[in-house]
C-alpha cells in the first residue's frame, strides 16, 4: 500500500504471533474439531491453555503438550 509516497506493507501474519497455532491447526494436532476447542474455551469444560487476541484464539503447541501430558491417565516413566 502506498500512502503520500511511502511503501507500506501490510504483514501477512498478526505481529507477535510466529511460532502459534490457529484454532484449525490446534484442532488438527489434538485430533479435534475447532468446534470442540471453541465449545471447551467457551464453556470452560477443559482448561486448553489458549492465547485471546482480540477475536481469535491461538494455541503454542509445546503447552498444547504439557496439557495432553496432564490429561494421560497411566503415565509410563
């Protein structure tokens, strides 16, 4: 976009958001719809550690981890 001369571009990712999962790519990796997500951070029926900016939801996938590791119920050591 140009404005008065000056080249400005617009980022293609939200700034401060690299290395976070959409609420999709969240679904996909715990093998769950994004309804089910949405419906959990909703409700607070499960504690899925997320990150709120503005109106979307993003999800780092080393929490995703540790949660998954806190829901096992025989954890192999």
């Amino acid at each position: 976009m140009k404005t008065a001369g000056i080249s400005i571009e617009t980022p293609k990712v939200i700034p401060g958001t690299a290395g976070l999962m959409t609420r999709d790519e969240a679904g996909k990796f715990l093998r769950l719809s994004p309804a089910t997500l949405a419906n959990w951070s909703c409700t607070g029926k499960q504690k899925v550690p997320t990150i709120k900016l503005g109106k979307r939801c993003f999800y780092r996938q080393d929490q995703l981890e540790k949660w998954l590791e806190s829901r096992a119920i025989n954890q192999i050591f």
